[in-house]
C-alpha cells in the first residue's frame, strides 16, 4: 500500500524536518509547496514572478495556482509508493481538490504536528535556509554523523544558511493568523477521518519522528480509532 501522507501544522511546527526525514527514510518524494514556489521565484518563472510579493508578505497563493501545482506533481511516475505533501493543503478548497486527485489512490494518511502559538515565534525567528538549495538548516541537520561543518554552510551544497525573507518577526504574526484562519478549519476537516492523528510537536525532533512513525503504523493495521499520540 502507498503511503500518501499529508503533513498538518502550524508553521513552524516542523512539518518539513519530518516531511524531508520521512520521506528520505521511505525513499518517497517530499513534496513541500513552499519549496515549489521559493525556486519558482529564484528562477523568475512566470508563476514566480506573480507569488512574491504573496509570499512575502506572509500571505496565502491562490487555490488555482496551488491546486493545479499539486495536481500536476502527482501526475509523475514518483509518487506510485507514495509521497508526504508538506504545505498543502492550507485551504479547505485545497483538500477538496486534493480529495478529488485522490480518487483511485490508496487513502490520504493525515498527520497533525500540534505546538503552541508562543513556541512557533521563538523557532521560526531562529530558523534558517540555504540560499541556494532551499534546505531547511535544521532538516539538513537530521542524520548527522558528528563530522565538523561549518554552522553558517548548508551541509547539502556548502550554500550560505539565511533567515527566509517571511520568517521576519512581523511577517511571522501575519503567517500565525493566516493559519488560524485558513488552514486550522483543515483539522476539523480531517479529524472525522479514520486515518487522522495528531501529535504532540513540542517533544524533541526524534520523538517526534517515532510518534509520526508510530501514528502511521497505527493507521495503516487498523485503519483505525482516532487519537493524540503522545
Ligand atoms: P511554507 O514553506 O510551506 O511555509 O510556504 C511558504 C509560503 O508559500 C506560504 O506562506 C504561502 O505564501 C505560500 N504557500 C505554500 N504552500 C501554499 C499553499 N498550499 N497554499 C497557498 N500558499 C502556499
């Protein structure tokens, strides 16, 4: 069976870290809407040029846009194991069209990371990103094998490490409410699903990984009863 997993969360919940260490672990694509459109702006596509100012400002791209990228990812041959989608949906039209282009697949697994509202300000003002490759610095720390790197260097192509552009503080308050307006009515979308957990996000990087582990497991045997994993 396919592993067809959706990442939700707040910002900053670490909804890519898990996403990018899941999905490497399963060797399935990680696909990141963020990720999509940060390289369509750094490669001044079409689509790039009209999300920026978007992005920057913290809020959300247009259903159309982000439903016709996803829909047109899951058309490649990748995705037959299964893919973990992170960033998408953040709209409740999005999981309706998600529903849609899953018609025929094996079931979305649903996985909420839940982490308070004061915890997210403090790690998405102190995160960085590569500049040339996009990786997330803390993601790309997963695995390490305690060589010496250089801190300011992505361990993936040796890029300068940056605070994204909407990781400023003021631009990090409006993502928050964004969410909390857009995308936290997903939870109640999901939640009457059998294969809907949530889990405790503010436990250290590795339990977290064992409990979105743990939930899919739990998912996939019984296809069953609905709960916190903690
Ligand atoms: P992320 O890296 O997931 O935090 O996404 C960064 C930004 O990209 C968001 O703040 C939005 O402006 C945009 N974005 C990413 N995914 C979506 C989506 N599914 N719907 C709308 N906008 C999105």
């Amino acid at each position: 069976m396919a592993i067809n997993l959706i990442m939700l969360g707040p910002p900053g919940a670490g909804k890519g870290t898990q996403a990018e260490r899941f999905a490497r672990a399963r060797g399935i694509p990680k696909i990141s809407t963020g990720d999509i459109l940060r390289e369509a702006v750094h490669n001044h596509t079409e689509i790039g040029q009209n999300v920026r100012a978007i992005m920057d400002r913290g809020d959300l791209v247009g259903d159309d846009v982000m439903i016709g990228i996803v829909r047109e990812r899951l058309t490649r041959a990748d995705v037959r194991l299964g893919f973990v989608l992170d960033g998408f949906p953040r709209t409740v039209a999005q999981a309706t069209a998600l529903d849609q282009m899953m018609d025929g697949r094996d079931p979305l697994i649903v996985v909420d990371i839940v982490v308070p509202e004061a915890e997210l300000v403090r790690r998405l003002s102190s995160r960085l990103i590569c500049e040339d490759c996009g990786g997330n610095a803390d993601a790309l720390k997963e695995g390490a094998t305690g060589e010496k790197v250089d801190p300011r260097r992505c361990r993936r192509c040796g890029g300068h490490l940056v605070q994204r552009t909407d990781d400023d503080n003021a631009v990090v308050i409006e993502r928050l409410k964004v969410y909390q307006r857009a995308t936290k009515p997903l939870v109640d979308f999901y939640s009457v699903r059998d294969t809907f957990r949530a889990i405790d996000g503010m436990q250290p990087t590795d339990s977290v990984a064992a409990d979105l582990v743990a939930a899919i497991e739990a998912v996939g045997n019984n296809g069953g009863a609905r709960g916190v994993l903690r």
